[in-house]
C-alpha cells in the first residue's frame, strides 16, 4: 500500500510545490505512512533506527523508477552518502523539498548525475567535500543549522540556486567550482564564510549576472581569497564583520552597489578583467584596495571602476592601484584616503567629492583627464609627484579644480602637469608647486583668497597661463628660480593692478617669453623694481634670501626675455636694475673682512668704477646724461679758472666774485670759457694758455676726460642699440 503522506502547496506558503504532492513510497506494513514520512516517535515504536532510514533511502535513489526519488516533506535522520554515485537512466531529479535531516547530509567524494533539489529543508548541516554535482543544487530558502563544507566540489548543469537559505553556523565552499550559474541571493550567512580559492566560471547565462549574492547578510567574517569572479553581484550586501577579498579575480563585471561594510574591507590585489562598482557603498570600517587592478570594459558609457556616492568613515587605501575610467562622484571620504602610486589609465571623476581628512596622491599617474569640480578638501591634499597627462581632451584642461575648496594645504610639489585649471576656486591655506613643471597651461581665475594664502611656485615652470588676482583679499605668489613663460598676470580690478607685482616674488627667475609690455605702467611708476615683494604676514619661508648677487641675476634674466621679445624700454631699464644692483653686490665683497685683501681691492674698484658708468652715463642708457656732463664739465672747469686765484690763473686773466657782473668781470669769465672749451675739445688755438700749476693740471684734465666722456657717449649709443 502507497503511504498516505501528502504536501498541499496551500496549506505551506513557502514550499516550491505548484501542486498537491503525494509520496510514492510503499508504507510500512504496520503504518500508513512510509519510514521518511513517520514521525521520529513512531520510528522508535516500531524499533526502526537511522540505518533502517538510510538503508532504504539510498536503495530507492538507485532506483531506475521516476518517482521513487521523491522525499518531498520527509523527516530523515541523517543522511550519509559518502562516495556514493547516483547515475541512473531517467535522469530525474533527487526531491528533498520541506524535508528535516535532523543530523545533516555527508556527502564526501560523493557524485550526482540529477539534479539535487534540498529547497524550503532544514537540514543539519552538509559535509559535501570533493563532491560533483552534474546538473545544479536548489537549495533556495534551506536552513542548515550547521556548518556546510563544499571544499573542492564541482557544480555543473544549469543552476546552483542558495537564495533565501540561512545558514547558521560556518560555511566553507574553498577550491570549490562552479560551473553554472549561481544565486545566493538574499542568503543569510550567521557565521564565518569561506570562498577562497573558489572559482565562478563563465556561463552562456541569459542573466546579467553569472554569482548573484545580492541582499545577502554576512554576520561573521566572509573571506573570497583568490576566488575567480565572472559576472557578479554583491548589490546591497551587508556585511557586519571583515570582508576579505584579497588577491581574488574577475573576468566580469563586479558589482558591489549599495553594499554595507561595517568592519573592515579588504580588497588587496583585487584585478578585474571588465568593471568595478562600489557606487552607494559604505564602509564603516578600514577599506583596503592596494594593487587593484580594474581595466574595465568596452561600454564607453559605463564606469570602469565607481566610487559614486560611496561613503567611507575610516582609513581608505588604494595604493598601487591601476584604474580606468574612474567615476568617485559624490563620495565622501570621512578619514584619510591614500591614492599613493596610483595610475588612472583613463578619464577620473572627482566631481562633488569630499575629503573630511588628508588625501594623499603621492605620485598618482593621471593618464586621462582629472576633475575635482565642487569638491572639498578639509584637510591637506597631497600630490606630490603625481603625473597629470590628459590626452582625451574630455575637459579643456587636463587637471580641473572649479569650485574647490581647500581648506588646508595643497600640496602639488615635483609634479608633471600638462595643463591644470583653477576657477572660482577657495584657497584658506599654502598651496605648494616647488619643481613643478607645467608644460602647457596654468589658470587661476576668479579665486577666492582666505587669509590672504601663499603659493609657492619655487623652481617651478610654467610655460603658459592666466593668473588672476580677486577683488578682495590677494594670493603671494614665489616664483623663486622658477621659469615662468608667457604667464599672464592680472587682477579683477583693473585699478588694482598698479600694486599687482608686489604679490608676486620673482628672486633668480628666468623669464621664458614672460610679457613685460603689460606691466609697463608698474614698472614705470616703481622705478622698475620687479623683486619688491609685499610678504604674507604667515607660512612663509623663502627658498633663498634676495641677496644683491641674486638681485642682479634676476634682473639680468628679465633684461635677456625683455631684449629676445623687442621691448627695448624694459630691457634698458632691467639693464640698469642689474648694473646697480651689481655695484651692491662688489661693495659687499670689498666691506667683508673675512675676504682676502686683494678681493676686497679689487672688488672696491668695481664698485667705483660701476658708481662712475651708472652717474655719468646711466651704464650707457641714459645719453642725455653723458650729453648733459660732456657740455657742463668745462663751464665748472671756467669758473675754477676764472675765479680759483694764481693757482689756476690763465691767459684769460682772474676775477673775484664782487666784480664778476661789471663789464670786465663778465669778459674775464667767458674767456675762460672759451679757454676750458677749446681745451676741453683738444682744438688749442694757443691764444690762451694757463698760467697757474692748478691751471695747467686741469687743462691737463679736461684733455682727458674729454676722451673719456666722448668714448661714454659713443659706448652709450651702442648699448642702446644692442637691447
């Protein structure tokens, strides 16, 4: 006789049944159930034990008959199908829907050609190591009240389907392969988790992903290292102790979206083949990303690897890391990030990003376009080193920082910088660029100064740009041996631009094509001193002091780019900045005692001989003063002559000043005028002669300072014509 036992799906709203199920199996000759359908109590009263149950169980899945591997609703001791081989004719799937198995299921070296079918069960756990599964495992909704282990067993067929099960106590799927698409899917895990060494192969799925863990709950640790990932989705999964994800692959795409990480992340050495999302994820705890690798895939529209949105409340470190197209939109760092030796290989989106602690870019390579727009930095930000080379003109510039706010130091020393963008950017604090080099283009535009902040472009360059002073509140910038090319310099105001220079510290610059013309006004009215600098009243310390020597040099730079653009009034006037500066320089030298003697000798003569050139003939730039001491020399050497007593007495003959406006008095000088003149100019009619011995050492004289004055003047002519 048929046991009577039957499941109605009505009655059991979580079973899988579409229909009234009916047991198949003969009842036992005293009961009208059969021996998987009594309860434990009536097994005792008939004196049938545990093997009795496996005995038969295992005889009827060897059956050849259909329904005869139908256990649907049972209560089954426990269930020991170690190296069992199941492979029959009718390939009919093994039904242990709604079942108990009290004490579990082992199934060590154990093979399945069906389909295993343990959904809506409670089963004491599953020892199933080194066991193949040839057409899936359903387990949807299963509870295993003790520890599964699955280590190196295989899954093949259609489908492994976990979603919904709970298992409460450990679980370990290490080295274990699935061939076949996978859910685990809202799946509870109460205890630790072990996939490591797992691998997820690829499957011809109609799904979009191949490993769906989507809504699962991790409460212990869940470990995934070295575990092969095709397509997979961690979407809005929590995960309440450590996550490891070490060394593990993925030859799709990994989602984690939405994901809660309240202990710490650990994803070292991750490396996907396609995309990575961590979009809307929060990390409660440490995140760790060192030597990940993303390449991303072909979708152009898609994000190779997405930080949007995501939220981290610790120590965040990606170091090492390789990324494509990045997307950190929106994401809030609330502790210190580390993109350390980092390269980007394609566009990064930084956009509306805050940063709540430092964030170090040491050395990042940025192979795409960077931008920073609306972004906060509340404390420093750290590039040093980093390389920003664009290349797919996304943005306009390679770098773009609009709308930033940086609240403490930026550091951007020792970069390599293609072009770099600034706009309506807030600086509260220093912003270093020492050893810079900005190969292309430099822009500072409608910034916001707080505490009137400091830049320090110190050997620097900067081929090109805009700088733009606001109208409250200036940036210092020290461009201290840097080389600055063709930079414009400018402010909101334009009446404010009278002073603009004097926030900027040009000390041993070099002038690459720096245009002059449009600080000409500047200059003029300050005497053309460009090395004056208004300092900031804090976080300011010079590379190097404006020493007279380095004073010289920068003006001898600027005369050089001055002159090499045909701005003849500004090379002239940084020419003569230079020569004075140099006397400076050789006084210094001649007053040092510490120097030997004849240093300070020699020195003490350049410095008259430089005094001499600068008075007489502005160092050959001012003709009109060499043209103005050439005709007053001899009129002074007149009134010597004339009034100076027998000592210097000449033909001409001596007045006194109480008769030098009568009739002779007046004679008497303009023939010594005449005398010093024709003197003066070697012509010598020898009408007059001197007389005195004072006389004739200054006729002398003025002999000679004739060709030294008319040798000035031609010297004078020349350099003019040489800037």
């Amino acid at each position: 006789m048929s046991c009577t036992y039957t499941s109605n799906p009505e009655r059991n709203q979580r079973s899988f049944l579409t229909t009234t199920w009916s047991c198949p199996h003969e009842s036992h000759p005293e009961d009208k159930h059969c021996i998987f359908h009594m309860t434990p109590e009536k097994r005792r009263y008939y004196e049938i034990t545990p093997q009795d149950v496996q005995a038969a169980l295992v005889s009827e899945l060897e059956a050849e008959d259909n329904d005869k591997k139908e256990f649907v609703g049972a209560h089954i001791p426990h269930l020991n199908l170690d190296y069992i081989d199941i492979e029959t004719d009718n390939q009919y799937p093994i039904d242990f829907r709604d079942t108990t198995i009290e004490d579990g299921i082992s199934a060590a070296h154990a093979r399945f050609e069906e389909r295993v079918d343990l959904r809506n069960s409670t089963i004491g756990g599953l020892d199933a190591p080194n066991c193949v599964f040839e057409d899936g495992l359903l387990a949807s909704e299963a509870v295993f009240t003790d520890a599964v282990s699955l280590s190196e067993t295989a899954f093949d067929g259609d489908l492994v389907d976990f979603t919904g099960a709970i298992f409460e106590r450990s679980f370990v799927g290490e080295q274990v392969t699935f061939a076949v698409d996978v859910s685990f899917r809202n799946v509870e895990f109460r205890h630790t988790v072990s996939f490591d060494g797992a691998w997820f192969t690829e499957q011809a799925s109609t799904i979009d992903d191949n490993v769906d863990f989507e809504h699962a709950i991790f409460h212990d640790t869940a470990s995934f290292r070295h575990t092969s990932f095709y397509h997979t989705s961690f979407q809005e999964v929590t995960f309440h102790d450590t996550a490891v994800f070490e060394q593990a692959t993925a030859n799709g795409t990994l989602r984690l979206s939405g994901s809660v990480f309240h202990a710490e992340a650990d994803f070292d050495e991750l490396h996907c083949e396609k995309d990575l999302s961590f979009s809307n994820v929060v990390f409660n705890g440490e995140a760790f990303f060192r030597g990940v690798s993303v390449a991303g895939g072909t979708d152009v529209l898609a994000d190779d690897f997405s930080m949007a949105n995501a939220t981290f409340e610790k120590k965040a470190t990606f170091e090492h890391g390789t990324f494509g197209f990045t997307n950190v939109k929106g994401a809030e760092f609330n502790a210190c990030v580390s993109f350390e030796r980092t390269t980007f290989t394609d566009d990064a989106v930084f956009v509306d990003v805050t940063f709540d602690d430092t964030v170090d870019f040491d050395e990042v390579i940025f192979d795409g376009d960077v931008e920073f727009t609306d972004s906060v930095f509340s404390e420093n930000a750290v590039f040093r080193g980093s390389e920003f080379n664009g290349g797919t003109n996304y943005l306009e510039s390679d770098a773009v920082f609009d709308n930033v706010t940086f609240t403490h130091p930026a550091k951007f020393s020792n970069t390599d910088i293609v072009s770099i963008e600034f706009n309506a950017t807030e600086f509260q604090s220093t912003v270093d660029f020492t050893d810079a080099e900005i190969t292309e283009t430099l822009i500072i535009k409608t910034p916001t100064f707080t505490d009137n902040p400091y830049f320090n472009f110190t050997d620097a360059t900067v081929k090109e740009g805009t700088i733009v002073q606001p109208e409250h509140g200036w940036g210092y910038f020290d461009f201290t041996q840097a080389t600055v090319g063709d930079v414009s310099l400018t402010a909101v105001n334009p009446t404010d631009r009278r002073e603009l220079l004097d926030y900027f510290r040009f000390c041993d610059t070099t002038f690459d094509t720096f245009d002059f013309s449009q600080h000409l006004e500047y200059l003029d009215r300050n005497d053309w001193i460009l090395h004056s600098f208004t300092e900031p009243e804090a976080g300011y310390t010079p590379a190097l002091e404006l020493t007279p020597a380095r004073i010289e040099k920068t003006y001898l730079k600027a005369k050089s780019s001055a002159s090499d653009q045909s701005n003849i009034k500004a090379a002239g006037e940084f020419r003569i900045k230079r020569q004075q500066y140099a006397r400076k320089k050789f006084a210094q030298i001649a007053l040092d005692s510490t120097e030997t003697i004849r240093t300070r000798i020699k020195n003490g003569l350049r410095t008259t001989e430089n005094w001499f050139l600068g008075f007489s003939c502005g160092y050959g730039l001012r003709l009109y003063r060499i043209t103005t001491v050439f005709i007053l020399f001899p009129l002074i050497a007149a009134i010597i002559f004339a009034l100076g007593g027998p000592l210097f007495e000449t033909g001409a003959g001596q007045t006194s000043l109480s008769q030098i406006t009568t009739e002779a008095g007046i004679r008497t000088v303009l023939l010594n005028v005449y005398f010093s003149y024709i003197t003066f100019l070697t012509i010598g009619y020898g009408g007059i002669g001197p007389l005195g011995l004072g006389a004739r050492f200054l006729a002398a004289i003025l002999v000679y300072l004739n060709v030294i004055l008319a040798g000035l003047f031609i010297y004078s002519l020349i350099k003019r014509s040489e800037i």
